[in-house]
C-alpha cells in the first residue's frame, strides 16, 4: 500500500481554498458573484500579511530546534507599532527613521533573548515569555495609557492602499510575495540557512562540523526580534491606530501557522512557504467564523478543533517503535 | 573542593535555588508586610496562592514527563462557569458538592483528550494544549458569556476563613500534595516518570509504558486544574470565564523557578510549589512597594527574569573562574 504523501504547505493551501470555495454557499456568502468573490480573497490574503510577516521569525527559531520559540514577538509587535506611531507623528519623511527604529528595537529585544538562552541556559519558552513580560511593562510605562501620534500618509499608500486603481491588488500583498522570496533565499540558499537547519536537527553535529553554534543562535533570535519589529512596523500602517493589546493576539497564531505549515516543533525541518500558508488559513478561518457571526465562544471552539484536526493530519511525530 | 561540592548539591537537589528564592522573597515580603505571619494575613495570602500552586504541581508533572499543557487555564475556567452557573448563589451545599464532583470529572476528562492526542496519537504538546485550550476557553465562555453567577457565601466561606490548628488551609494541602508526591516518586510510576521525560526512545526500549506514562501525566494536570478551578471558584465567589486565562503561564513560569528542566525528566514538584509561592510573594511585593501602577508590570517582570537568569549567572561565573 503506497501512502500518498503532500507536502503541507501544498496541503495547507488546498484547505484554503477549498474553505473559500465553501464559503461562498453560506447565508451571506459571496455566491455567484465573482468580483464579491474576488474582493473578499483579496481581504483575507491582506489580513494574512500581517501574521504571516509575524510568523516569519518564529519560523526561524523554531527550526533552529532546542525547543526554539518566541513568546515575545507579540509584545515587540506592540512596541514597534508604537514606537512608529510616535516618531512618524504623520511626517512622510520619518517613515524610514521609524522602519530602522522598528527593526533596531526588535533586533536588540531578540538579542536579549539569545544571550539569555546562549548564556544563561534558560529555556526559549520561559526566556521568552519573561521578556514578553518586561516589554509590555516598558510599553505601560512609555504608552501611560495614552500616546499622541500618528502614522504617515506614504505608510497608507505602501501598505493599505492598493498597487493602482487597474490592478486591485494590495500592497501589502506584494510587500509579503517580495518578503517570502527573500525569506526562501535566506533559508535555502544562504549559509546561514544551512546552518539554521543543521542547528535544528542535531546541535552537537552542527558543532562538530564547523557551525558556530552559538553565534547562530543569537543571530536566530535577533533576526525572529527584527522581524517581529518589522511586523510592528507594517501592522500599524494598516490599522492607522496603536493600543496595549495590538500585537499580543497575533503571538500563539504565528506559532500555529508555522505547525499547520508543516515545519516541525522540534526543529530542523520547515519551510517559510508553510508558515505563508498556514497563515493564510487561519486568518481564512477566523474571518469565516465572523462573517458566519458566531459568538465569541463557538469561534474559539470551532479555531481550536480545526487546529486539531490539522496537526492530526500530518504533525504527528515519529512512532517510539521504528 | 569546596565548589565541587556545591555543584554537586545543586545538581542533586535542583529545587535548593527555589527555596532560596522563596526564602529571600519571604523575608522582603516580612520587611513590606510585617504583619505576615499574623494568622489572617497568613491566611488571606495562602488562599490567593493555592489556585496556583495547584495548578503548578499538575504541569510540573507534566514537564517532569517531558511536556507542556497550555490548556490547564481553560480547564479550570470551565470549572469556574459550571461551579457559577449551576450551584449559584443560593444553592444548597449537596448541589455544591454534586458538582465539585462532576468538576473533577470534566478536569479528568478534559485532561484525558489532551492525553489522547500527544500520547497516542504522538502529537506535539504544545501546540496540541494549545489547540485544546482555545477549545476549552471557548466551552468556558459557552457556559458564562458574561461573568456573573455564583456559589452560596457559606461555602466560599469555608474554603476562605478555614483555619484548623491556626494554620492556614493552604498549608495542609500544600503537605498532602508533597506527601502524595513523596510516595509516587518513591514507586515504579515515578520511576517510569522520570525515564519518560529524560528520553522517551531510550525508556521504550526498557520496556516502560511510555504512551501510558505520557497519557497518565495530562490526566493528573486536568485533575489538578479542576482543583485549582474549585479552588479559584470559592476564593472568588463568582464565575468569570476568562479567570484561568492568565493562570497557565505563571504555572509554567512557577515550575522553571522550581528548578525542573523543561525538556523533562529533571526536578520534582516540591521545588514547582515553592516556586508558585515565590510568583505569588513577587506580586505582593510589587503591590506593597508602592510602585506606580505604571511600573507595576514592568518591575514584576524584571524580578522573574533575574530570577530565571540568577542560576544561569552563578553557573557562569563558576565556569569561568574553575
């Protein structure tokens, strides 16, 4: 009997559109009417940029293996998109100061993470966690409820608006097509991808075979902060508004994306494209639910059993006999 | 000599960190609160605590198998609507007790579906838990939407103002947990335990019942979540089905201070347990410092990371010098 095998990212992408297809049979679904249909893909793909750009560090350092995680990238979420809100103050002119500050702020929050699990041997899960804790602290303290600011008008234009009035494709969209090229070259044809995956399947192997083993990791978990900065960064252009709990609901999401991508927990095995698709999905299923106008509870219920049957589909783990 | 010596004392006895933390905590906790031990006081900061610590001797045994449950704050928000909605105010104590009973069952219940896809369906923990908390989240709010309901004061009561021989309630279950857990580690499952969560592969082909072990350790979490959800419940009085929300994470945090390993099969519960005091002693801290509100967050979560980082320092420094 030949088991037959799908890569998930490709499996992930099915079920979103084979979800969307169904959508369109519901009550208020866009039914026949191919341009509803058009715009609500176009909707979602749009919402899907901003977990999926938040997911991209996280798939970093969960490949990168040793229980790999980031429960901070939330938290600096919040942090950049505020610090952007504050220094563009709706100035065109600062946007690239504020980028800069935005990965900058990020990149040093991952650092910290690093060092801690480098150096001090504490788990990425608690490490992390904690950090996300002294960021939403140094967030209360510099937001003290309420920050004045705003964000630029080009912000609007880079990433809410669409390309041209003839192509009805958000920028946003593009920025995320650019940024997943540029996360596969990184992955699969750099060095330091190699090293990433080699990091993830064996730490004593990589060692031994020339990976600087610590380098790497500090580099992993700075780059997860950068581009968690840069998810900040992006997610405020499109709300146009900060608030405490901005990036927070992102945070177990982008882990959930990278599992439904297929990459593996434990490390050394995954893809960026995955997590793209997983993204996909789950922003496809929560804006589902809503448009089905479920209650809260039922779409919390309905979120976690299709969560479950997904991992059950193909994130089961070697049998202990083999 | 002498630093051999100790290393090999903190190597034998992972919790010695914890109980120096807790020590250390106490004494400022004396400093700010100097009526501390005043059986009250004792009393009314032990009965915040116990939910926690509860909560923490499940999942530390969780971790000691080498897992993680994201899902025992859901667990215990389900106990909380059920015990609020169906007892309320008014109820009589035999309706209280019925469900006390039926709560349990669900914590059991809820834990075994946990168990039943990460041991047997070798799933990963902790996306499963995830996947299941947001399940169970969503039931709990099913229950309650809005918080509301109740159980009779009589029996809040009971749990609050208990005080047998002077000594506060908390205290005595604290011993019954640490005396049930004296005997387990003492038996072969204890023994299965540890080898589980050391390396499962190399367990298996001892013949240990690994699948079993694993399934056994998310059944004992759920049972502990329910206890800490009765717990919560007759502290508060009322039903909030949000209330175990932010509990997992500081039960999760409260097993590392305690110095097991979150890879498995290093520590025990007792040091988890100091642990959960030490988490609940830092709050009061903060809140008797007189610290802005502002800073409150920010200041708490300083304290947990240098106390995350404090071995991984000490550890340092030894290194260097030796």
């Amino acid at each position: 009997m030949k088991r037959i095998s799908i890569s998930p990212p490709v499996a992930a992408l099915l079920l979103a559109v084979i979800l969307f297809l169904l959508s369109g049979f519901l009550p208020n679904g866009f039914g026949s009417d191919l341009a509803v249909a058009q715009s609500q893909a176009t909707n979602i793909l749009r919402l899907a940029v901003f977990l999926g750009v938040i997911a991209a560090g996280q798939t970093l350092v969960i490949i990168s293996g040793s229980e790999g995680i980031d429960l901070s990238s939330g938290s600096v979420v919040t942090l950049t998109a505020i610090l952007t809100y504050v220094i563009v103050k709706g100035q065109d002119e600062k946007v690239l100061l504020a980028l800069l500050v935005s990965l900058a702020v990020g990149g040093l929050i991952g650092l910290l993470n690093g060092a801690g699990i480098t150096f001090l041997k504490i788990s990425p899960f608690v490490m992390t966690l904690g950090m996300s804790g002294v960021v939403t602290g140094a967030i209360l303290i510099i937001n003290h409820g309420n920050v004045s600011g705003k964000v630029a008008p080009v912000m609007a234009r880079l990433i809410a608006r669409p390309l041209s009035t003839s192509i009805p494709i958000p920028n946003a969209i593009i920025i995320w097509l650019i940024f997943g090229v540029l996360m596969w070259l990184l992955l699969e044809r750099t060095t330091f991808g190699k090293n990433l995956f080699a990091l993830g399947v064996n730490r004593v192997t990589a060692r031994l075979s020339g990976v600087n083993v610590t380098g790497m990791n500090l580099a992993t978990y700075a780059l997860a902060g950068a581009l968690a900065g840069f998810g900040g960064f992006l997610l405020v252009g499109n709300t146009g508004v900060v608030f405490i709990n901005l990036g927070q609901p992102f945070l177990f999401p982008s882990i959930a994306a990278v599992a439904v991508g297929g990459t593996l927990l434990s490390g050394g095995k995954g893809s960026y494209w995955g997590s793209m698709a997983g993204a996909i999905v789950l922003t496809l299923i929560t804006s589902l639910l809503t448009t089905m106008q479920m209650p809260d509870s039922v779409r919390r219920m309905v979120l976690g059993a299709t969560l479950l049957i997904l991992i059950s589909i193909y994130g089961r783990q070697q049998a202990l006999r083999q | 000599m002498r630093r051999s010596h100790l290393n090999a004392l903190a190597a034998r006895h992972p919790a010695l960190f914890a109980l120096a933390l807790l020590v250390i905590s106490l004494l400022i906790n004396v400093i700010l609160q100097p009526n501390m031990f005043a059986r009250d006081t004792l009393n009314s900061n032990m009965r915040v605590f116990l939910p926690s610590i509860l909560l923490t001797a499940g999942q530390a045994i969780v971790i000691l198998g080498g897992g993680i449950d994201i899902s025992v704050g859901g667990i215990v928000s389900i106990v909380n609507t059920v015990l609020a909605t169906r007892v309320g105010l008014d109820g009589s104590p035999e309706k209280m007790w019925q469900f006390v009973f039926i709560s349990l069952a669900a914590g059991l219940l809820a834990g075994a579906i946990n168990g039943f896809f990460i041991a047997y369906l070798r799933l990963q923990p902790i996306i499963t838990t995830y996947a299941t908390s947001f399940l169970y989240a969503g039931l709990a709010l099913f229950i309650l939407p809005n918080p509301g309901g109740g159980i009779p004061a009589q029996i809040a009561a009971l749990y609050r103002d208990s005080t047998p021989l002077n000594l506060p309630l908390a205290f005595y279950i604290i011993a019954i947990i640490i005396l049930i857990w004296l005997y387990i580690s003492s038996t072969r499952y204890g023994k299965f335990l540890f080898a589980v969560g050391g390396r499962a592969e190399a367990a298996y082909e001892t013949a240990v019942p690994v699948t079993l072990v694993q399934f056994s350790t998310y059944v004992i979490s759920g049972l502990m979540s329910a206890l800490a959800g009765i717990a919560i419940t007759m502290l508060s009085g009322s039903g909030n089905a949000d209330i175990g929300n932010p509990m997992t994470l500081n039960s999760i945090t409260a097993v590392v201070i305690g110095g097991n390993a979150m890879s498995g099969g290093i520590g025990g519960v007792a040091g988890p347990l100091m642990g959960a005091i030490t988490l609940g002693f830092i709050q009061n801290i903060v809140s008797f410092a007189h610290i802005s509100t502002w800073w409150e967050t920010f200041v708490k979560a300083t304290i947990i990371v240098v106390a995350l980082a404090a071995p991984g320092v000490i550890n340092l420094f030894r290194s260097r010098r030796a």
